[in-house]
C-alpha cells in the first residue's frame, strides 16, 4: 500500500512539474525568417547614445520584455529559440556561419535585426516552445539569387529599347541581351535560394540540437524582409509580384507547410505613392497581402507590412544606420501581423 502511495505521489509531482512547463511535450512551432541584409539585422545593440538598443531600454525605457529588471540584465527566454545560420550561395553547412544557437536574448552577439521583437512577440503568444529560424545573408535579389525553383526567364526592354532575357531558374548569368547566347558566370539564379533553403531543412532535421529535447516540430510560419537589391533594377522590380507569388507557394510546397502564414515588410525608407522601384515593390507587397483581394488563395494568411511609419530613419541601403529601434519597430509590426493572421483576426 506503502509503495502504492509512493508511486501515485510521484505520477502527481510529474504532472504538476509538466503544468508549469508552458506548453510541456507540444511541438516546436517553427518561423522561418529569410530576406537580405534588412532580415540580416545590423541594429546595435551596446552603447549609451541614442539609435542603440541599450538606450532604447535602460534610458527610454522601451521594449521592457527584453530586460530582466529582479536580475538587472537582459531577459533570457524559456520557450523561444534564437537560431541563425549564414551561408553564401548554395555552400554546405559545414561552410556556412553558424550566428546564433542560444535562448531568445539580446545579450548575445552585437547586432539584432527583427526576430528579437518577432521572437518575443510570439513566445508571449504561444501556449508551447517556439523556434526562430533566420537563414540569409546581405545583398541579395528575389529575381536572381534568390529566385524559387521553377520560376521561367523574362524578356524586359529598357529605356534605351534594349530588350534584355533576365535568368529564370538556375539560368545563368543574371541577364543577357534577347537574342544572343548567355555566357554562365560563377553563379546562377536560385543560388541563395537553395542554400538558405538547405540549410534550414538542415537545422530541422536535427532539431534537438537546436531546440534542446526536442522531438517534433511545425513550421508555423514565414517571415520576408527584402527588396533593396531588386530596387535597383526596375526589370526586377517590376516582376517583383510574380516572383513573391511564387516564393510563397514554393516555400509552402517546399516545408510541407500548405497552411503557414506568412508576412512580408517593405522597404523602411520607401513612402506609399513612390514610383520608383521601391515604391513599384511596395505595390506588389500591398497587392500580395490576402486583404487586396487579389490573390483569394492568401486571404487570412498572408499579411504585408507597411514599414516606413516604424522606421527611425536612414535607408535599407546603409542599414538605417544601425538604429535598433528601426528593427525593433518593424520586428514588432511583424509579429503583431502573424499573430493576427494565426488568431484570424487579420
């Protein structure tokens, strides 16, 4: 009877242990962050002057969730993951830089980009553990490196009335003139595209060593901050719908993921009404988004942020200018955006 009681009295504790794990025994619900140099993150974060996230919390008394006020130091999370890996092209992980790998915190490393506020965001949001997955690198085109599989060449005339043949996928070099026969140069559309890829599924398929014990996972979730290089070429620019069209539907197909949200984030320094090529990929963010209508298959699941109300200045270009509360802002704009969609109140 003794020994009867004994075992009941532990079964107990080990429930109530397991109760007060938020989530205890679910699986990890998984947000893949892919972009450029926006995505990259060159937000400071050390320093006591203004534009550094350091004075944004202790001096401004910002983003509060971040700071640890009994320990006097940066908040550490429980539930949340920070992983991040950076590779160039379609190199092996093995070549590739290892970022982050630690609990979601703003006391490692020196820079942030937007998954510290996206992380926290959906930590506080989830009843479970929650991995952000960041896999990027600057200066980098959707209609070249980062080209999806499967995604047909184009013909573009500029405004000299040359038609130029941009690279479809795994075409190379990035354009020729119509007509004339392509001389392949040491890199070929999609390039970035299937090592970022590669590299995540590298990371989930030994995921315990990302998200310690644990077993199982769901990919939840994209986020999409990019678009500087394709700016700078108005072909680019203006294929941009197309090409984010399809990034969304291969992503999906890729990940075995038909029903994960995704949002992506204009340009900071880009106004609505611009003409330009910032402007021309802010449209196409804007009709992409499921509420314009014009893409019924993405209502209540793909959401577009308008960035420039949340940043502090500066362009994509120069990182505005390192300022952390420009990635902080937008960053939380982004959450708040997938949030919405997975509630499904956007």
């Amino acid at each position: 009877m003794a020994d009867t009681r004994m075992v009941c009295f532990v079964a107990f504790v080990a429930v109530i242990c397991a109760a007060g794990v938020r989530g205890a025994g679910k699986p990890v619900q998984v947000y893949i962050l892919m972009g450029q140099s926006n995505m990259l993150g060159e937000g400071k974060i050390a320093g006591n002057t203004n534009g550094t996230l350091e004075f944004a919390v202790k001096t401004e008394h910002k983003y509060q969730y971040l700071w640890n006020e009994t320990g006097g130091d940066w908040a550490v999370s429980d539930t949340v993951r920070n992983v991040f890996i950076m590779g160039s092209g379609n190199a092996s992980f093995n070549q590739s830089r290892l970022e982050h790998n630690e609990w979601m915190t703003a006391g490692v490393g020196n820079t942030i980009g937007p998954e510290l506020a996206i992380g926290n965001y959906l930590g506080n949001f989830t009843d479970g553990p929650v991995m952000i997955l960041k896999a990027c690198i600057g200066n980098r085109a959707l209609g070249w490196d980062l080209l999806p599989p499967g995604s047909p060449s184009f013909d573009y005339k500029d405004r000299s009335n040359v038609t130029w043949t941009y690279a479809g996928y795994h075409q190379s070099p990035a354009r020729w003139k119509k007509g004339t026969t392509p001389v392949p140069m040491g890199w070929e559309a999609g390039e970035q595209y299937d090592g970022d890829t590669v590299r995540t599924a590298h990371i989930l398929a030994d995921l315990a060593t990302y998200y310690p014990n644990a077993t199982d996972y769901e990919i939840a979730g994209f986020f999409w901050w990019q678009g500087d290089r394709d700016s700078r070429d108005m072909a680019l620019a203006e294929h941009y719908e197309i090409n984010l069209v399809k990034l969304i539907k291969t992503l999906r197909t890729q990940f075995k993921a038909p029903n994960a949200k995704f949002v992506t984030a204009s340009l900071g320094q880009t106004v609505n009404g611009s003409t330009d090529g910032g402007g021309v990929i802010l449209d196409a963010m804007f009709d992409v988004d499921g509420g314009s209508g014009k893409y019924p298959e993405f209502k209540g699941n793909v959401a577009a942020v308008y960035s420039h109300p949340y940043s502090m200045g500066g362009s994509s270009g120069a990182h505005y200018g390192g300022n952390a509360e420009t990635y902080m802002n937008i960053g939380q704009a982004m959450g708040d955006a997938m949030i919405k969609l997975l509630s499904g109140h956007y």
